[in-house]
C-alpha cells in the first residue's frame, strides 16, 4: 500500500492507474478509522477498481469552539486498518498544501446545508464540500463512499455531485453499529463510563420510534415522534439538538410518518461530546 502525502503525487498516480485502464474508488476520512470506515473500503473494494482512502483532519469543516486541536488522531494504526483491507493508497496531504496561504474558494450547497446540523455548525457543510471537491479533483475517483450515518452529509455531497458534473458515483453505506447500538463514530473516543452510557440514548430513540409506528394503527404526526424522542434524550441526561423526521426521497420534512421517513438526530453527551444517528422507521 503506498502512503502518498503529495498533491502532485497522488495526481501522477491516479493518472498512471487511469492509463492502466483502472477504475478508482475513493474513502474520504478524517481517519481514527473504526469498523465503520472499513465497511466503507469493503463497499469500495467491491467496486472492483483500486481503492484509496484519504487521510484528512479538514480545518475547514470545525468551527473556532470545536475539537479540531483534540480531534482523534492515530495515522500508524489507521494505515495498517486499510492495509489490511487491502487498500491500495492512503492519501494523507497536509493542510498547507491543501490549503495553501493564497487559499480563497468555497463550495456551498445552499439550501440541503441549513438546519439540522448546518443550524448548530455554521460553515460546517462549505468546509465538508470544499474538501470533498478538491479531493474528487486530486483522485479523478469513478466512485467514492460515504457512510449514512452523515445523513446531512451525505445529501449535501450528492447535490454538489449533481449541479457541478462530477463524473464521480456516490455510494451510500449503512450505518455499523456496536453491539449495543452505539452508532460508530471517531468521537466514540471520547466517551467513557457514564457518558458511554448516557450515549446510548440516541439510538433508543431510534428503537422507541420505530415501536411507536410499528404498534400504531393510525396515523402517527412527525410531532409524537418528535416529542417521544426529546423526552427519551432529556431523561437520558443529554441535551437534544435537533430530532426531525425527513422523507429519506425528497428530503423534506415529514408532517405525518410514512413507509420513507427518517429519523434523523444530534445530541451532545455529556455536556461535550456531539454525536449524530439517523434511522429508518420501518423496516426495509
Ligand atoms: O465524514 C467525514 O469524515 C468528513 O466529513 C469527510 C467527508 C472526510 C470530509 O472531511
């Protein structure tokens, strides 16, 4: 597996596996790589073509009071995980070649970027799909793949694809669960004890909403959802940011809950730690 941290490099490569007549699937992460990621590389590997994963703590995607600084890092650990995965390159650049002094452009998909976590994380979505634009751009990637649990993100990389010709297929990849539930996330890391605990919170709501619409015989409204899961996070002891239910087509708002709507969540654990889930009401 080849650690490449050069823009120019990974450029050269990618193009001389081109002229092979590869195909090239790309893992965008901000690495401390978990189960979560490497089900990403599987779905990529399945792709068939050469597979690379960046590497890529993005500054631009943190606001000034989030854990950029504490951001978990563990870039040995991670390139023998993809490795093992048999990943072909690890993209690793670093910020001031990606962003060099002279840096000035932004890519904003306006209107998927507001609310939800767009509301509690102004600039969030512009950081997320600069970064992804110039990383598409670096690895001319046939394929890449996003994990669901980033529902927003996810929505918001599909539309970029979309209005600005990125001949690039974006593959949504389910969400991997610890055995309790737990969404996996690299801020996992920061849980412990009680917090991992209070943490357990987000999908419950999850659970408790899809008892509700499974048990009911009538309509339920996106409200009764709603209420349930603040008061399922409130006696958890974590404070809610956002719950709403989304029509997982048109990603609009539901009024009343239907065979496609969504679960989406964020809540800081422990006064701190945010963590974001999203789940099906019904079964497949
Ligand atoms: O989901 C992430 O880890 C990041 O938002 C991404 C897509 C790698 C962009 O920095």
């Amino acid at each position: 597996m080849k650690i490449v941290p050069s823009l120019t490099d990974i450029s050269q490569l990618t193009s001389s596996w081109k002229k092979q007549g590869q195909t090239i699937s790309l893992v965008p992460t901000m690495g401390c790589l978990h189960e979560g990621h490497l089900s990403l590389m599987r779905k990529a590997k399945d792709m068939g073509g050469k597979v690379i994963v960046s590497i890529f703590v993005n500054p631009l995607q943190f606001g000034p009071n989030e854990d950029l600084a504490s951001y978990p890092r563990q870039f040995v650990i991670d390139c023998e995980l993809a490795e093992n995965e048999g990943v072909d390159a690890v993209f690793c650049p670093e910020n001031k070649y990606m962003y060099g002094d002279s840096f000035q452009t932004a890519v904003t998909v306006s209107k998927l970027s507001q609310g939800m976590c767009g509301k509690d994380r102004p600039g969030h979505f512009d950081g997320v799909s600069t970064v992804v634009a110039k990383l598409f751009n670096l690895t001319r990637a046939d394929s890449a793949v996003f994990g669901q649990k980033d529902f927003q993100q996810l929505a918001v990389i599909r539309q970029l694809v979309k209005d600005l010709n990125f001949p690039i297929q974006i593959i949504g990849s389910p969400i991997v669960r610890e055995d309790d539930g737990l969404a996996m996330s690299s801020r996992n890391k920061y849980l412990h004890g009680d917090s991992r605990q209070q943490a357990l919170c987000l999908y419950s709501s999850i659970i408790a909403a899809r008892e509700l619409v499974t048990e009911s015989r009538d309509k339920i409204l996106a409200q009764t959802v709603i209420e349930q899961t603040k008061e399922i996070i409130a006696r958890a002891g974590a404070a809610l940011e956002y719950a709403v239910l989304k029509d997982e087509s048109t990603l609009l708002d539901d009024v009343v809950v239907s065979s496609d709507s969504i679960l989406v969540l964020a809540a800081k654990i422990d006064g701190t730690v945010r963590l974001i889930d999203n789940g099906r009401l019904f079964p497949d």
